[in-house]
C-alpha cells in the first residue's frame, strides 16, 4: 500500500523571510532544493533573506569525514 498526505515542509511565501535549516543526519535533498529555489529566485533581481544550513551525522565517529 501507498499512503500519501499533504506536506507542511515548504519554503515561506514570502522570499525575504530568512530560514535557517536543520538536517541532522535526515538527509538535505529537500534542503538542497530549497537554496536552490532561492538561488534562482536571486538570479530572476528578487530580493531574498538569508539561507543558513546545519547538518551532521547520526553517528558521532562518521560525523567529522572531512577531518585530517
């Protein structure tokens, strides 16, 4: 069975409202999506608040990949 229902995870109607984004270890396609909305919407002359992104691992010993 497939069950589907209506989200409430979307950006906020207006463009100048900042957002911060929080993905701890849930995954950021949905995230990459939404600057990536905002992005165009910057290049179109539109006028748009601040996008800030958190991410990180569920796993404390595979969190740091980057680290040397």
């Amino acid at each position: 069975p497939v069950f589907i229902r209506k989200s409430q995870f979307r950006l906020p109607t207006k463009p100048e409202t900042p957002i911060i984004m929080v993905g701890p270890g849930t995954g950021l396609a949905p995230f990459r999506g939404f600057i990536q909305e905002r992005q165009y919407l910057r290049d179109e002359g539109k006028t748009v608040g601040d996008s800030i992104l958190y991410f990180g691992c569920r796993k404390r010993s595979e969190d740091y990949i980057y680290e040397s």
